[in-house]
C-alpha cells in the first residue's frame, strides 16, 4: 500500500516550530489534548448515557505517522464496524465498557476499552514478521527481504526488560551470532564489557563503532530502559557505509518514540543483592604460619613462627597477640545492594508525539566505600510542521558518579589477597581514645585503608542536543538532515586526612598518611553534522532504493586538540521480481590524524543476494518459507579510533613549547588500516517459524597502524608506522523457533555458535614481545599469544640425577623446563609460542515460555575454546619477601609439593617464588565455559483485576543474573579471568514489578 501523507493541521504553517513543541508539551502535562490525559481515568467524566459516539484517527507506526485509510474500527463481540477515511478518521457508536478492535491487513491489531466519549488517537504497528520484518540499516531502515549483507538483530525485550544491566553493553551478551561480549570486572561503575564483532583483526583497537540515533556514541551511556532496537552490520556490505571506522563491525541503537495514541504513563523497577561469583578462600593463620616455617626450612633457614604461637594463634584465646584474621570475610560485602526504577512518558497526536523518560540506578560496591549510581533523562520528540516536513528534537542528560576508597596501592580487593592472616586488623581504643591499627609493610592494613585512608569519586556529565529534519520532498525522494552537539564533563576530588600511625604497645610512630586533597575538572564538546537524500520506488517488478550523503564530524578533546572526520557516501540497492538482489555502497572518508596526501580513504562494498523460494520450482514445496542466499565483498577503514591526545597528531613530530625539546616523532606516510572482506551466507526459514543463518567470512587487515619496539641503542623514540597485517576467518551458526502450542501456551527458542581464528601474515620489524615477556607478536599466529617456556611437570631425583639444564637454586619439587633448543642452559631462547588468548568459540541458547499470565525466559552464554593464564597470588603460594605481591595463600593452594605429595599442583614452598613464577605452560589452564546468564520468572495480573485499581497493566517478576557458572576453572571467575587486582562478577538476584497507567 502506497503511504499517503498527514493532512496538515489547520492553523499550523511552515517553520512553526516553536508551537509544535510547545503542543508536545502540553501534551505532556495534560493541559492541550485533554482526552488523551481524562481517558486515563472515566471515574473523572460524567455520563449522561452508556451510548457513545466515537470519533478519532488511525496512524500507522512511523516517524513521522501517517494516517491510515481502510482501517476496521469494530465493537468486540458485535456486528458494528466501520472503516476509516482517507484521512484516518472514524465515528462509532458503543457503549461504555465495551472494547473497540482496531485491524488492518499486514498490521499488528489493537484492543483498546471504552471508557469516555473522548476522541480516540490510535496508532498501528506492522506485524513483525520474517518476509516483512524491518531492521536498521546505515542511515535508514530497510525491508530485512530485501537486503543481501550480514546483519543481526539483539532481541530487546529479552536482553533488557527486568535484567539488572547497569551497562547497556552487558545486554548484547548471547543473542546475535558473530558478537562476542565479555565483561572483564564486576567492579561498581566499571562493570562495561568488551565487545567484539567477528572476533579480532587488528593488532591495535578491536572495538566497533557504535552509533546511537545515528551519531557515534559511547554504548554505555545511554539508559537501557529507552533502547527501543539494536542491529549488528557485520559484514562489509552492512557496515562499509559507515567506511571510516567501520572495520571492526558496527551497532546501531535506536530509541523509543512516542506514537499517536492516549497519554500512556509506566514504572519499570527492580531492587536486589548482588554477590560475587567467585571469592577467594584462604587458609586460616596457623595454616599460614605453618605454610611460612615449611618455606624458609626448605631453604635452610630458620623457621619464624614458633610452635606455641601457632598454638595459641589456633585456640583463638588472644585474638589480639595472636590475631587470625579472615581478610575476605571482613572487608567484602556479601549482599551488595542493587536498585533501578524508571518512569517514561509517551504519547501524542499528528501534530507533536514525545517520549519522556528518567531513569535512577544505584549499585553498591564489592568493597567498602565503593558504589556507583547513575541518573538518566531522555526526551524524544516529534512534530510534524506541515504536509511534508517534520521534526526530530531529542534531549538527552545524563550524569554519573563513582565513589571508592582513596588506596595509595593497587585497590582494596588487592590488599585483601596481599595482607597476611596474622595481622590484627585494628587494635581497642586506648585510653586517651587514639586508635591503632596492625602494623604491616607501609600500613597496607586493608583496615587501617577503609577507615583512614579517605575516599575519591568520579562525575561524568553529559548532554545530548539532537536535530533531525525530514522534508518528504515527494513520496519516493525524502531530504534528511542531523545536527547533534554533545558536551560531556567530568570532576574528581579526592579526600584523605593525615593520620599518624602509632605502635599500640609502645606509642611509637611506625607510619604517617600525607593529607590527600586533590581535585580536577575536564570538558570535550562533539558536532555531528550530516544530510542524505534518499529515494525509494517500485516499477512493477524493479524496486529501486538509493541514498547518498556527507557528514561532518569534530571531536573536540580538549580546548586546544581536535580531531576532524569528513565523509561522502552512496548505496545503491535494486530487486528484480524479489528474487535477485544487488547491493552496492561506495563511501570516502578524510581523517585529520593523517598527513597530507594520506587523509582520504575510499572504501567501496558489493553484495548479491537470490531468494530461491520465490523460484518457481521451490514455490510448491511445502514448508519452506523463504530460502536466501548471498554473498558480499568490500574494504572498510580504521584510522585509530582512539580519541585521545596521543593519537591525534601521530603524523606530526611535536615539541615541548616550554623547552623545545621534541616530545614524539611523528611519521607524515602514515594511513588508513584497510579491512577487506568477504562473506558468504544463507537465511532459511521453515514451517514460518522454524529460522537458519549460517554465514561464513574472511577478513584481511592491511597497513595496521602500530608503535613497534626500537632496540634500546636506538638513540630516538618510538613513532607510528603503518607495520602489519592480520588474517582471521571464521562462521557462524544460528537457529530460532517460535510457535503458539495453544491459545494459552507459546515458546519461542534460539542458539547460535560463532567460531573465530586469526593469524598475523605480516609484521614489519617484529616479533613484538610484551613488556611482561608473557605474549608475542609473530607472524603466523594468533595476535597477543602466550610466549611461554615449556615444562615437564615437577622436578625429581631422577630429573636431578640424569643432569638436565637447571636454573640457579632449582630443587626437587620445583617447576621443570625443557631445554628447547638443546644448547644445554634454560634461558629466553627457549620459549615457545603456545596458545591463542582470544576466546575462538562461542555460543548462547535462548528459552522464553509463556503460559496463560506465567512467563519463564532463560540465557545460557560461554566458550567452547579459550585458554587462560594463572597470574599474580594465583600462581604464587607464598611472597613472604614482598608486601605487596606477597600474602595468604588459597585453601586449593595447599595442595603443593612435598616428599608425600609429589604430584601435586603447586611446586613446592619457598619464601618467595623464584624461577617457578617463570612464563610457562605450567600455568595455563581451560578457560572455556557455561554460564546461565539469567533466569526470570514473571507474572501479570487479571486485566479485570488491573483495570478495577485504575491500571493498563500490573507484572511481578523475579531475576537470577549469572546464578550458574560451570567450568574446570574452579578458583576464579573464567570470564573475567581473575587477578587479585580484578573484580569478580557478580550474581544478581532482583524482584521488580512494571506497572502502566
């Protein structure tokens, strides 16, 4: 059906824009269009008699909306029907308590009561299904039937309503092949996950462009509660539209609009605990103690803890001389508070339609003083000026604040593995009322940090102004534009009074926290500027779709570092007889961070597809509806993506206006990193309900912009240079199921498995070995590889009598490495590349049923092929030689080496750890696992029950998030893959209720 364009509304003329927001505005509060906000509750209207005559209008579902002719407006249960006009408008008669069904072939129908005589502003959506399914495109949407690239679409209701995600990034775990999310720390306000699409290609920045409303944006500032759809581009043809920053994928996020129809007013909110999913367990201290004495008598020397004090440390009788303190239990917070509630307000008519919402959420830290809340407003707004012309105007504010424990080394999760069992953690008050803490290093005493070590906290702020006019010049040729100005700031103050430390038995000073009273502030302003033209038609059995644009970008860091992007770009798309499909996108972009000669990178894409089913020798079979194939090719850019500072100027050498000394050498032949891509896939859908995607890609990264390593004699500083390239293929699975088993009974199930490996096939200047010596860079293998000796288990006897290579001071019961190279010494030349660090294989599964007013939907998320590395007190038992690297030792760490136990985990005890903290095999382990990553159980109330407490709907509901984790690591969580310094996730257990007006 031909769209026909909203009648203007009397009065209103060209450029009277002010009236129409200030009409939405009214809206909202009430005072215009007063039937939207008195058919919230009848018990306010009079009646004069149970027969009513009904007037309103039918729009469909677009921005802006578009009145619809032919609509059957018909009282439930009865024979009385009539249809909307050309303009949309309706008159029924019905009775009060009556429901009137709104149908249209191809739209979703509408049920709504009867409870005035108020006029009745509806709003159609179309149905959502696979032939005619839309989904967000580069600048536009698109018909998914029609398109021949890769793209995936993250089913939000399920990822985000009634999940505790304090990150939005959290919700794109698990849904969408070919995205690979992992979230790294469970930290209040640092709990953002890294996403990856198609694993890695690059050597340097691996995340991909995301673009809110269609202005690049960071994902995690926007407020869950308001995302309205997210589509993955993954192949070239989606995502080269997008060429400057398209290499590594990207994610367009759209968010709610309101929609002609009555004011409708709703409350999402959730409150629980949260715990970690893996803590530490250590040994008590006479554990410890003993675990001490075994380490120096193994070197000879003599042993610290004599028996009677491990004795009296085990009776517990004198908890202050012979302290056994449980650091864990005493610093953590087990049942960390989480809560999140949010109001949106939407509505609206043909002139203006607004969707307002505000959003509060509050996470309470693993650690004492830490937490993080965050506070979101959003208003969407939508005007139509005339026949032709409407407006988008959308404010967004956020602000955000951090707070944690001022520690002056690592952080407190830190101190808790660091700090020793037999250290008291704080002394009685004397009697003059000084408190004392238990003296340890330079009062590292996580006590002695929490309560007198003050506190620091973070502000973010920023605000989102976004214009985007539309001129609907005729009905194929539309004229977009798109103004955005951001302005994000940021404080931090820190706060620590001095404190002396004094000796609890002899009053003297041991140690002195300097006062700490520090604080900053930081500004960066963002323009976006852009206008495309776009042109859609059908010419009998041609459909013709075109659109070219520029966009304008300046990114401004600081009050003196900028970074500009300019952009031009065209696509074409064309469909014969919706069979033959071709795609073609060519878009030029000019980056700032490049010199003369090298700013402009052109990045051209082609895809075809053949919908087969609509062949006819595929039409009569049964049970196939629809079977797609296609295939793509093209190259897409980085130029870095990193805004900061560093980055900006790398073709320029810069120097030191102070001094004029030379602060960085530039190199002016430095360029774009190109990506070329190629993707062969196919789309089956079965029995209407049965779904398969299975796609598989290659992908080349050329020119990887690197800093490589200069020898030490070298005389100069690094610079960039365009150095490498990296090869990484991979394919992707994926099916879906949805069926109503009955009027009462639906399921709906997905699973999908992604598989990834990449390889370096080029490195100018290399190998690159890490500053650690733990990993590599080398040609033919896989990017950031362990770079590890290889071992052979423990040492014994035998080992020592036969004289194989040993390092200095290696015993029986240490670690044994092999001389690779046979040139008789273990030393760096006989490490070996021995493993890939990037998680290869990963898979979800999906179950949602519903069963009458019951609902149960559940994730399971993880890796099939990933290694890990023991790091930190995880491969080391004891340091009693260090304060900050030493401490308690793990319960599963007691299984270590001794003449009885010889084939144990750990090598045997040392007071500190020597050669056997060496890079090896020995310490790495399977990293793959399972994790269910949520379970809820809701339920929504009697609609009879709802409406007589003068509600549209009432849900209750419980949440499991993370509740399950299986996996052969046992000691930390394999997902964030655990250090001493990194927080572990959190299981999250919430209630929550959804209540609408």
């Amino acid at each position: 059906m031909k769209k026909q364009r909203l009648i203007s509304p009397p009065g209103v003329q060209p450029g009277a824009f002010l009236v129409a927001f200030c009409s939405a505005l009214f809206l909202l509060i009430g005072t215009a269009n007063a039937s939207n906000f008195n058919s919230i509750n009848p018990h306010l209207l009079p009646f004069t008699a149970d027969t009513l005559t009904l007037k309103g209008q039918v729009f469909d579902g677009s921005e802006p909306p578009v009145a619809l002719p032919g609509v059957t407006v018909q009282v439930k249960k009865t024979d009385r029907g009539v249809t909307t006009d050309v303009n949309g408008n309706y008159e029924i008669q019905a009775n009060v308590g009556d429901t009137l069904v709104f149908s249209f072939v191809g739209l979703d129908p509408k049920e709504l009561p009867v409870l005035s005589s108020k006029n009745m502003v509806v709003s159609l959506k179309e149905k959502n299904t696979a032939l005619n399914e839309v989904v967000v495109t580069g600048y536009s949407e698109q018909k998914a039937r029609n398109l021949a690239n890769a793209i995936g679409k993250v089913d939000v209701k399920a990822a985000v309503a009634n999940k505790p995600i304090t990150q939005l990034s959290q919700a794109l775990q698990g849904g969408v092949t070919g995205l690979t999310v992992t979230q790294g720390s469970g930290m209040a306000g640092e709990d953002r996950s890294n996403i990856l699409i198609r694993g890695i290609s690059t050597i340097g920045n691996s995340s991909p462009l995301v673009l809110v409303d269609g202005v690049p944006f960071d994902i995690n500032s926007v407020d869950p509660t308001t995302v309205e759809s997210i589509t993955v581009l993954k192949d070239a043809a989606a995502a080269s539209i997008y060429g400057a920053r398209a290499a590594n994928g990207v994610i367009l996020v759209t968010t709610k609009r309101g929609i002609p129809g009555k004011l409708s007013v709703t409350y999402d909110g959730y409150a629980g605990v949260q715990n970690a999913t893996y803590l530490p367990k250590f040994v008590d201290a006479p554990k410890y103690m003993e675990m001490v004495n075994e380490a120096y008598s193994n070197i000879g020397g003599l042993e610290p803890y004599s028996d009677e004090a491990i004795t009296k440390t085990r009776e517990g009788s004198d908890p202050i001389s012979y302290p056994n303190t449980n650091w864990s239990k005493l610093m953590l917070n087990r049942n960390a508070a989480i809560h999140n509630h949010s109001v949106s307000i939407s509505g609206g008519n043909e002139l203006a339609r607004f969707a307002v919402s505000g959003n509060y959420l509050y996470q309470d830290g693993l650690t004492p003083k830490r937490d993080f809340e965050r506070f979101n407003f959003r208003a969407n707004t939508g005007v139509t000026l005339t026949k032709n012309v409407s407006m988008l105007l959308d404010l967004v504010a956020t602000r955000s604040r951090r707070r944690s424990e001022l520690v002056r080394f690592g952080n407190s999760l830190h101190l808790v593995y660091s700090t020793p069992p037999n250290i008291v953690p704080k002394y009685p008050l004397t009697d003059n009322g000084y408190q004392a803490y238990g003296n340890f290093g330079e009062m590292m005493n996580p006590m002695a940090e929490l309560e007198r070590g003050g506190f620091a906290q973070n502000k973010d702020d920023q605000i989102n102004i976004n214009f985007q006019p539309t001129w609907q010049i005729t009905p194929e040729l539309k004229l977009r534009g798109q103004y955005l100005y951001r302005v994000n700031s940021n404080g931090f103050i820190d706060n620590r009074d001095s404190y002396n430390f004094l000796d609890y038995y002899t009053g003297n000073l041991v140690f002195t926290y300097g006062n700490s009273k520090g604080s900053s502030v930081g500004r960066s302003t963002y323009n976006y500027l852009a206008s495309n033209l776009e042109f859609s038609q059908t010419y009998g059995k041609h459909f013709v779709y075109a659109i070219g644009g520029l966009s304008r970008e300046a990114n401004f860091i600081s009050n003196f570092d900028q970074a500009n992007l300019a952009s031009y770009f065209v696509k074409f798309n064309y469909v014969f007889d919706n069979k033959y499909l071709l795609e073609s996108t060519v878009r030029t972009d000019g980056s700032s961070k490049f010199g003369p000669g090298h700013k402009w990178g052109t990045f051209p894409s082609v895809a075809l597809g053949w919908n087969i089913h609509n062949e006819n020798f595929l039409k009569d079979v049964k049970g196939l509806t629809s079977f797609k194939l296609r295939a793509s090719y093209g190259l897409m850019g980085n130029n870095g993506r990193n805004e900061n500072v560093n980055e900006l100027y790398r073709y320029q050498s810069l120097i030191n206006g102070g001094n004029g000394v030379e602060n960085s050498i530039g190199n002016p032949e430095i360029t774009w990193e190109t990506v070329k891509m190629l993707d062969i896939g196919t789309d089956i859908r079965l029995f209407e309900n049965l779904g398969i995607t299975i796609d598989w890609f290659s992908k080349q990264t050329d020119n990887i912009l690197l800093t490589p390593p200069l020898s030490l004699s070298s005389g100069v500083g690094t610079l960039p240079i365009n150095a490498g390239s990296v090869s990484n293929t991979g394919w992707e699975f994926m099916v879906n199921y949805s069926k109503s088993l009955s009027s009462s009974f639906e399921l709906s199930a997905s699973a999908g498995y992604s598989y990834y490996n990449n390889k370096i096939i080029a490195l100018r200047g290399g190998p690159y070995i890490g500053s650690g010596g733990l990993d590599i860079n080398e040609i033919n293998y896989p990017i950031n590889s362990y770079y590890l000796h290889k071992t052979g288990g423990l040492l014994t006897q035998a080992d020592i009598d036969s004289g194989i290579p040993l390092l200095p001071g290696q015993q029986i019961g240490d670690i044994k490495y092999i001389d690779v190279n046979g040139d008789g010494n273990i030393d760096k030349e006989d490490k070996q590349i021995m493993g890939n660090p990037n998680p290869q294989g990963s898979y979800f599964a999906n179950l949602n049923l519903v069963y009458k007013r019951f609902s149960l939907e559940t994730q399971v998320t993880g890796f099939t092929k990933s290694l890990a590395y023991y790091t930190g007190r995880y491969q080391t038992v004891l340091n009693v030689t260090s304060n900050f690297d030493g401490g308690t030792p793990q319960q599963y760490q007691t299984d270590y080496w001794t003449p009885e136990n010889p084939n144990a985990m750990f090598p045997r005890l040392s007071p500190s750890p020597g050669n056997n903290a060496l890079p090896s095999d020995y310490w790495l382990t399977n990293a793959a696992f399972l994790r269910v990553k949520y379970i809820q159980l809701g339920y929504n109330f009697n609609p009879e029950l709802v409406k007589k407490i003068k509600l549209t709907n009432l849900r209750i509901f419980v949440n499991a998030q993370n509740a399950i984790t299986l996996s052969k690591m046992k000691y930390f969580d394999p997902e964030t893959r655990g250090s001493e310094a990194n927080y572990p996730m959190n299981k999250v257990f919430t209630a929550g209720l959804n209540i609408k007006f």
